[in-house]
C-alpha cells in the first residue's frame, strides 16, 4: 500500500449480497478449499485441471516460463483438441447425448448428438484433408451461427489446422486483412445468413472481400438461404466449392492424430483503439484445460443433466471458449440459436429457454438492459423455472441490471456469475463461484483459484481496500494467448511494457477493491474522466443512472470543461414503460441528474443528459464513447464503420437537434 495518487476515485458503493442458499452449495461443483489448494501448489493444480482432458502422450512439465512473455504449458504433452470435444464423449458410452439443440432463424431445428458430431466433424476434416490442407495451414471461417461453423472448427482442430473466425457482419474490408495477415489458404462461408427474418447475401460480400487475395486457394460455400436469397450467388469455377458436394460423399472415419500441447490452434482479431487488428494466437493443450475448467465450476455444469446456452456469436471469444471449446470438452448438452432476440418477437430467447429447459444461461450486459427496455412484461409470459444458474461477460454490469436479471429471469435465486475475461486470457479469470461465493451486484469478486490478479497503481504498488487503480495479472495462467500472430515486439509492447519491470500483464483495464478486497471492474482506463481532479470511471456514473427506475441503458464520456478539466455528459436510453415525453422533460432531467450527486457524491453530477433512442455500440455490444465524446464537444462524428448500426448515430444528432 502507498500514498500514490490513485488511477481512479472509489466512489459508488453497493452493499447488498447474495449469499448461495444451502441447497445450491450442497451440489455445486466447487468448493472454498479450491482457493487454498491451487494457492498451495499452482502448478500441480493446474496439472490436476489438465488431467480433465485426454492426452496422448502426457507432459512433462507444466510451465515452462522461461522464455516470458511467451508461455508454454504442458510441455511435451499431445493431444488432438477435436478427440477430446467430440470421440472421448461417444468413446466413454455417451453417443446418444445431444451435444447440440440447434435452433434456426426461421424457425427450423437440429438435434446433433454428440455420435452425429463425431461423423460431420470426420467427414469435414476428410474433406479439408482431400485439398490438401496440412497441419500449421490456416483457415478463415466466416459463417453465421449454424452447425456448420462448429463442424468447420472442429475439424480444423482434428488436422491441427488453425482457424480464423471472423464475425458475419464483419465487411468486405476487415475479412480482407485478416485472410491477409494470417495469409489463409481457404475460406468457409455460406451463400447468405437470415437476419430479422430476411435473407442477406454473404458469399457475395466474401467475393468483394477476397478480390486479389493470393493466398487463398478454395472457398467452401454451405447454402443456408438458398431460393430466399435475391440474386445469384456469385461463382469463381475452380475456386469455389458448395459444402454439401465437398463434404456430404466423404467417409465418416477419421482417425486424429495427436498434435503438441503448444500447436496454434486458432487466430482471432480483436480491434485495439488504434492500429490494425490484433490476432490473438491461441494454443491447444493450457487453452483448453482452463476452458473446460472454468466452465465447469464457473457455471457449475453437470454433463447430462445440464442444458447450457451462451447467447454468444462464435465469431467472438465467448463463441470459441464457451460455444466451442470449454462446453463441448465438458460434454454439454446445449442451446445454439442463429437469430437475434427479437425475431420474430423480443421473447424468443425465453421461448426456447422454456421449449428446451434451459438451466445454464450466459449473456452480455448489454442484452440484459436492452431486455430491461423492453420491459418484464416479456419474460414474465414464459416457464423460466429451469434456469438456475446465470451468466453475464463483456463489461461491468450495473447492479441494477443484475438485480433485474437475478428477478426477473432468475426467479429471486439462481446465483448470477459476473466473468471477467478478455479475448487475450482466452477463458474467464475473475468471476464468483456458484455455490460458495456471496455475490455482489457488479463485482466480478476474486480471481479463480488457480489465477492471480491484482489492482495496482501508477507505480505498480497494490492498493488497499478501498482503492482504485489498473488491473494487472501477476502470473501466467494456461489459456493465456501465446503471442500476437507475425508480431512479437507488438505482443510485449501493448501488454507488457506498462509494468515491465515487474513481468505483469496490462489488460486495459480500470478497476478497485472494494473494503473486503473483492475487486470491481470500472471500465476501460481509456474512457477515464477526469472532473476538476477526480479520476471518475464511467461505469460508476453509468450505474448510478441505470439505478434510476426510468432509466434502461446510459453511456457517459468526459466533454473538455473551461472550468473542472472536463465535464460529463451522459446520454441515456429509457425504460419501454415510462412515459417518454414527461422523463425527458427538463424537471426529470434534474432529478436524474441529482440522483447521480446522491449515488456517488456532487462531483460525479452530469453536466449534462440527453436522453437518445439509441447507444452507438459495436457489434460485440461496447459502446463507442469515442463517439459519444465527438458529440458531447460538438465535433463532426469519427470513424463509424465499426458500428454494429452506423445509422445510430444520425438517430442520436437528429434527436439533439430537433429540440431536446
Ligand atoms: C474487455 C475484453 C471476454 C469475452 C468478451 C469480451 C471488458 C469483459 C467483463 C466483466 C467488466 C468486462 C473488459 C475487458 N469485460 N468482461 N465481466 N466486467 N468488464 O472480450 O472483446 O476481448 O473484451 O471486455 O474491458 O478488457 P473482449
């Protein structure tokens, strides 16, 4: 502890808890002891965690750090990732399982049990293996959420060929430079995707994309839309080849072959603040203990009896660890659906909970307060009596938001589990554990035993209880990414060189400790306002506004001030149920505004809100506050083309300009 000026004010303070009842605790899979036993010894816990998992050949030592910030776990260990998320669950009597409830846009549906996942992964990898891929190749894979994405990943894994997601509604562009970066040979697409009940082209899009593109050999096209898609899809004869004739005729038998616990399993690109797309490389064998581990105690999940669904896209993080890899190893039963929440009405997603019992459900908190906006009306028509355990991952989730979510969705009881993670640590490495930790509404609480993390400040000394400072993870953790594809000196630069001296990795990250120590995530050190000398985090301000019972969703940035430095400015979306025009009126602003001075104290009181129809968000569901702060200082508006809805922020001026 030091008299260093803090990173951030510790300033909201939320004191209720949620103890697991006795009942929860008594079944879960985790226990309190686990924290003191991976403290006693890390490395033979996490070789302990290992033994989840199927090797062919065993390690021969668990960490091997000396070459730091380039990790290597489980040293001389082989296994086949694919054998170990499909054939080891039919191997082990349990063929007949579903491994996946696949429900389609439209309405269509697919049960694919774990045997039948064994023979369309087989005879996908036969397919790959028929153009010549070979080990260490990579492959882009830009699919929606259909079978066949899971299909394609999986049998990369099985060659130990390394795949490169990238999300559907990425453009023409950002394929291009990352088919081009990762110099992929082949491209797996679909000739159109159904979003909001219509069919929209997609191979198209990938044509534009790979105009020129060298390194590509093949593109694989499965067809989703078919007759509903307007227009011809776009062919290149000797390139271009359709799924179903490539694939359909190949022998379902495939023997896979054990690849090193180090072999690159997959590339994905996150998008920094500036410079181009970092690709995040990911490795087999730490990777996919720490999936299967955090999946089974985070979400406490009971293979066979469980029904799982993450609400992720697989073309982000969350999609690979927690759609993919960490359930499947697990051996999960679950949910994928292809669509968005309100196709075709704002209760499909408790529609197929109750169709399918969903007990297991994870989601981002940005859906969570857009189901708020819509109103508890929705989820109250449908039997969500099966869920009993909820996730959340992507952003601190205010405390309202997660009460709401415990309430109205988790029936007053099912314990909510807030995972902090990063595309880089590529599985959860803060969160409560079911069944042992009392929750907090917004705290992401403690480390997982077996994971260290601390928050420091501007001299890399912890602070106490009650401070605010950076995140840092201290030691090296099995699923942690291997280093930035083709870049080694941007690996050590973006995340390393902030603490240099004391080997800690920097994730981005803002965050305090709260009077028992349990860590709270307070946004992106980025988005930092500083008032008249006070280091305020949005969240806080975003919280104490969402806490208010018009409020659904805020977004708050710092505007330059004459006087205080900077000023803030929130914009705010209101809750479906309040009537629009008096909440906008300026007495209701006021007040608003002196709820914020009462939540957390003056000096956080907005400046100024505006209440919007709308927040500009990327298509993983942040929001862009760099745009928000475009407006709030009268600027022209930035670069919108990572906007998951670029006409957002012409709603957002039109709506300041006329009038309000
Ligand atoms: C950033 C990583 C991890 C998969 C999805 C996002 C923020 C993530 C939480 C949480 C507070 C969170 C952080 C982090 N974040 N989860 N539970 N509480 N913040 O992956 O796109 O790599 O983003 O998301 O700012 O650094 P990503």
């Amino acid at each position: 502890m030091t008299e260093q000026s803090p990173a951030l004010d510790n300033l909201l303070t939320e004191s209720r808890t949620f103890p697991p009842s006795d009942e929860f605790a008594a079944q879960a899979n985790a226990n309190a002891d686990l924290y003191a036993e991976a403290d006693a010894d890390r490395e033979a816990f996490w070789a302990k965690q290992a033994e989840r998992l199927h090797w062919e050949t065993k390690w021969t030592q668990v960490l091997d750090w000396s070459d730091a910030p380039f990790a290597k776990w489980f040293v001389g260990g082989k296994l086949n990732v694919a054998y170990n998320c499909v054939d080891r669950h039919v191997d082990g009597g349990h063929g007949d399982q579903v491994a996946i409830h696949w429900v389609g846009e439209p309405g269509d549906t697919r049960d694919i049990t774990y045997a039948e996942l064994k023979r369309e992964v087989s005879k996908a990898a036969n397919a790959f293996a028929s153009l010549g891929l070979v080990a260490g190749d990579r492959v882009a894979i830009q699919l929606q959420m259909i079978p066949e994405a899971i299909f394609s990943m999986l049998a990369c894994a099985r060659l130990g060929l390394t795949h490169s997601v990238v999300f559907g509604g990425f453009s023409p562009t950002a394929l291009r430079s990352r088919v081009d970066d990762a110099a992929a040979k082949v491209v797996i697409t679909s000739d159109g995707q159904f979003r909001r009940g219509k069919a929209a082209p997609m191979k198209a899009n990938v044509d534009e994309a790979l105009d020129g593109a060298e390194s590509v050999e093949k593109v694989i096209v499965v067809k989703r839309t078919g007759e509903k898609l307007e227009g011809e899809v776009p062919w290149t004869e000797g390139r271009d080849l359709w799924w179903h004739e490539l694939v359909d005729g190949q022998s379902d038998e495939h023997t896979p072959e054990a690849f090193d616990s180090e072999h690159p399993l997959y590339i994905l690109y996150t998008s920094g603040t500036t410079g181009k797309p970092k690709g995040i490389l990911h490795t087999s064998g730490g990777y996919l203990t720490q999936a299967a581990y955090t999946h089974h105690y985070v979400f406490d999940h009971k293979p066979g009896q469980d029904v799982y669904w993450c609400t992720a896209d697989i073309g982000w993080v969350t999609g690979h660890s927690y759609i993919v890899y960490g359930p499947l190893a697990n051996r999960a039963t679950q949910v994928v659906y292809e669509g968005t929440p309100n196709t075709p009405h704002e209760g499909r997603h408790w529609e197929i909970i109750q169709q399918y019992k969903v007990s297991i459900y994870y989601t981002a908190p940005t859906l969570i307060r857009t189901f708020m906006k819509w109103g508890k009306e929705i989820p109250e028509k449908y039997d969500l009596s099966s869920l009993r355990v909820l996730g959340s991952v992507g952003e601190p989730i205010n405390p309202e938001a997660w009460i709401w979510y415990r309430d109205n969705i988790g029936a007053g009881k099912a314990p909510i589990v807030d995972t902090w993670w990063q595309t880089e640590t590529g599985a959860i490495m803060i969160s409560p554990l079911p069944g042992v930790t009392a929750a907090k509404p917004g705290s992401a609480q403690r480390a997982l035993p077996g994971i260290s993390a601390k928050v420091v400040d501007d001299q890399a000394a912890e602070v106490g209880h009650g401070g605010g400072g950076y995140l840092v993870l201290d030691k090296p953790w099995p699923s942690m990414l291997r280093g930035i594809w083709g870049d080694n000196e941007r690996y050590r630069e973006t995340y390393w060189s902030r603490f240099a001296d004391q080997g800690f990795y920097f994730a981005g990250d803002g965050a305090k400790y709260d009077n028992d120590g349990d860590i709270w995530l307070l946004g992106r050190v980025d988005d930092v306002m500083n008032v008249s000398g006070h280091r305020i985090s949005t969240t806080e301000v975003e919280s104490a506004l969402v806490s208010h019972p018009t409020v659904a969703e805020a977004a708050v940035v710092g505007a330059s001030d004459p006087t205080t430095g900077q000023g803030i400015v929130a914009f705010v979306i209101l809750r479906g149920n309040v009537a629009q025009d008096e909440a906008k009126g300026e007495e209701a602003i006021t007040a608003l505004r002196n709820h914020v001075a009462k939540e957390i104290g003056p000096i956080a009181k907005p400046r100024q809100i505006m209440v919007v129809p709308e927040l500009p968000k990327t298509r993983s569901g942040k929001i862009m506050r760099r745009l928000l702060r475009d407006v709030a200082e009268n600027r022209q508006v930035g670069d919108v083309t990572t906007l998951a809805d670029s006409s957002v922020m012409d709603l957002i001026s039109s709506g300041l300009n006329s009038g309000k």
